[in-house]
C-alpha cells in the first residue's frame, strides 16, 4: 500500500475510536481483569487499545514469564557447579563430571500449557528445552 492510498485511513478518525477499551477488551488480549484495573491505576486513566496491546504482550508469559516466574526463580542460579549461570547467555552450562556438562534452556514460545494446554503441546514439539 502506497503513502497515497493510506492517508485516506489515517484520516479516518473513527478507525482510531472503534475500540472500547473495557476489561472485556483486556480479557480478548490475554488480560486478566485485576491487570486492566492495574493499568487503569499505572495510567491514572483508562489506556488507549494501542497501549492496552502493548501491555497485553509485555505482561504476556513469553515475555514476562507471569505464570512460572515464582516456580523459576526457586531454581538455582550460581553454585559450584554452575559454569555459566542462569541469564549470563542465552543458556545456563552445569558441569555433570567426567568432563561432561549439561545445557539448559527453556523457551515458552506463545503457547504456554498453563493457559493453552493444546498449544502448549506444540512448544513441545517446535519449541528448545
């Protein structure tokens, strides 16, 4: 699409107002109610649906990891055997003896299992443990 032929729609005013940005709106992207009230209060105002999709994906579990952040941050992240910690590269490096280590990485992709069992399968599958 040409600059031209987009001007039309960015002068389009009501393409900017079609969204009603509500808790129902927040729940359609991923948003819990309680999250929509937060952003309300960080805002001191109701958010646009632009910004109400930006908080959308960086509260997301691929982004923010909102679901298992209290189960990872129970896991070791230096120790003796530790050869590169837990955030220092893309993947933590245990020594397991004999000359041997292990390396370890998760990655959620957009499917996390705790909110879309289904899909989270295919993380499994197409995904890096």
């Amino acid at each position: 699409m040409t600059t031209s032929e987009l001007q039309p729609l960015l002068d389009n005013q009501q393409l900017y107002t079609e969204f009603e940005v509500n808790a129902e709106a927040a729940k359609e992207l991923g948003l819990t109610e309680q999250e929509f009230i937060k952003i309300c209060e960080v805002l001191q105002r109701k958010p646009t649906y632009t910004e109400l999709g930006v908080y959308s994906v960086m509260w997301s579990e691929h982004c923010s990891y909102k679901n298992s952040i209290l189960q990872l941050k129970t896991l070791p992240r230096s120790g003796g055997r530790m050869l590169v910690e837990a955030g220092e590269e893309n993947a933590g490096l245990i020594d397991i003896g004999g000359g041997y280590a292990i390396a370890f990485k998760i990655e959620s992709h957009n499917h996390p299992s705790a909110i879309e069992p289904f899909q989270g399968a295919a993380t499994g599958v197409g995904g890096i443990l």
